[in-house]
C-alpha cells in the first residue's frame, strides 16, 4: 500500500489529469503538442544527458541483452499466436507481436525509474530506450513490410528505420551524452544546473502528455488480442526478461530497472506503426490503453516484490 499511494498514486495520477485535460477540453490540442514538443526535443533530453554524464560506470550491454533476447523472443511467440489463433495476416501479425513487447519506456518508464532510483537508475534504462528505437521498431516494420506488397527491400527499409532513430532526439542526447562522458570534462557549474532545471520538468510533464495523447480507442474490437497482448506485454516479458537478467548476473539497481522497463504497459509507438500502414489499428490501440490502465495493478505488485 505505501508503494501504491508513494509512487504509483502520483504517477497514474499525472496520467488521468491529461486525460482528462483533453477529454474535457480543458486544454487545446495545439497546447498539448506544444508541451509534448517541449518535453520530448528539451526535457527529457537533459534528464538522459546528465545522467549519462553524470553516472558511475554502467554495464549498459549487460542490461540490455537479457533485455533484447527477451523481447525478440517473445515478440517471435506473440507472432505465431497471432496466427495460429486469431488467423492473421503476417502484417497484423507483426503489429500484435510489437503491442507484445514494445514499452512505454521514455513517458513512463523514465518517471517511474528516476521517482525510485534517481539518476543511476535513469542512466541503466537507456540501452534499453536506444535497443527500443534502433531494434524493435525496425523488426516490427520490417515483418509488416514482408506482407505488404510494396516492392521495397528489406534493406531499404532497415535503413529507413535506422535513419529516423538516428534523428530521434532521445537517442541523439543519448549519443552524445556518451560522447562527452568519454572526454572527462564533466559539465560546468551553469551547465550542469540548466540540465538538472530542465530535467526536473521532464518526467511530469512527461506523465501528464501520456495521458493527453494516449490513443482512444472506439470500442473493444479484438478483445482476446487485446488481451494476450497485454498479457505478453505486462507479464510475461518482465518474467522472461527477469529470468534471463538473473541468469546473466544481472543485480542491484540494474536487474530492478531492466524488470521494470520490461514490466512497462505497451507504448504508443506501436499504435502510431499500425495507424501508418493501416494494419490493426483499432486492436492496437486499444492495446496501448488497456494495458496502461492494467499496469497500475502490475507494476504496484512489481514493485513490492521488488521492494
């Protein structure tokens, strides 16, 4: 109960108000993107720099594998299921398997691993962020693009994917983060303090944009995908990844963080995947709501058991 009302409670909290922020219009939609602009191009770019610069030495590979094993793993599971039980064309197929293991882990998964860990914390989640962008996505469309006729290569398309990362700026921060961590400079005093201001902001307003840009969904199309999605994504990702996490040795701060980015309710991105090929969208959608309004549950029970 204390974890719920100390750490959950505030965060979903966040959550509801930009809901409600746009459900009853208290907010124009031009605000909200300006917010959402601000917190993803500025905020939350400062909270991944500094913390990356600022961070004791990070095993990031050892994180990240367990990580990225798990997910393609069971990305490749979610897929088969698909077609075996729903009858699915490839490509929705591919969409089923990314609502499988696709996480929110910047709008959520940054606020809720820096209220419990701080900066260590945040800097352990980002090769998990970088394998989302550079990795998962890119499985995903290219699976899609396999069944959607479109005479493009493979390669085109890996390409096209890996440059859109490239110009991502949660990425980019991470990247050059690196980069001046590798000179040893540090940051200066002015410096250092105009990041920590601007990271502050980031992981409220990141909360409260999830919220206001969370995809409504018209109904419950597909509720038994809807639900093995969920499933997948809220219970037996964190099991597997956990598991391959403690297998490889992985403790501390840094097993907590990988389960939790795991654990993480399915990220819009997979939604706005099948909205640009057109492919599930409704099912996908109402993926990405279910499970955010299920992870209230599973994350509070993560969280005590990670205690």
């Amino acid at each position: 109960m204390t974890v719920l009302f100390s750490v959950i409670a505030p965060i979903f909290g966040l959550i509801v108000m930009g809901a409600a922020s746009t459900g009853r219009r208290w907010l124009d939609s031009h605000v909200i993107k300006g917010m959402n602009d601000f917190t993803f191009f500025a905020a939350m770019p400062a909270l991944l720099f500094r913390s990356v610069v600022e961070a004791p030495p990070l095993k990031l590979i050892a994180v990240a594998g367990p990580f990225l094993i798990g997910a393609v793993l069971l990305f490749v599971v979610a897929l088969l299921l698909s077609r075996w039980l729903f009858k699915g064309s490839l490509a929705e197929s591919g969409i089923a398997g990314l609502d499988g293991i696709y996480g929110n882990t910047v709008m959520l998964g940054i606020p809720v691993v820096d209220a419990l860990y701080g900066a260590p914390g945040v800097a352990n989640l980002l090769a998990i962020i970088a394998v989302h962008s550079a990795v998962l996505l890119p499985l995903g469309t290219v699976v899609i693009e396999a069944d959607a006729g479109t005479g493009r290569s493979m390669l085109h398309v890996v390409r096209a994917s890996l440059s859109g990362t490239a110009r991502n700026p949660i990425v980019m921060a991470i990247v050059l983060a690196f980069l001046w961590r590798a000179t040893g400079l540090g940051l200066a005093a002015p410096l250092d303090r105009l990041m920590e201001m601007l990271g502050r902001a980031g992981p409220p307003l990141a909360l409260f944009c999830l919220g206001a840009t969370l995809p409504r969904p018209r109904g419950m199309t597909g509720f038994g995908e809807v639900m093995l999605s969920s499933a997948l994504k809220l219970l037996a990702l964190p099991a597997l990844v956990g598991l391959l996490a403690y297998l490889a040795g992985v403790r501390g701060v840094a097993f907590d963080v990988v389960v939790l980015a795991a654990a993480m309710p399915t990220g819009a991105n997979a939604f706005l995947l099948a909205r640009r090929y057109e492919v599930r969208m409704e099912e996908s959608a109402t993926t990405v709501a279910v499970s955010t309004a299920l992870s209230v549950v599973t994350l509070t029970v993560l969280l005590a058991w990670l205690g």
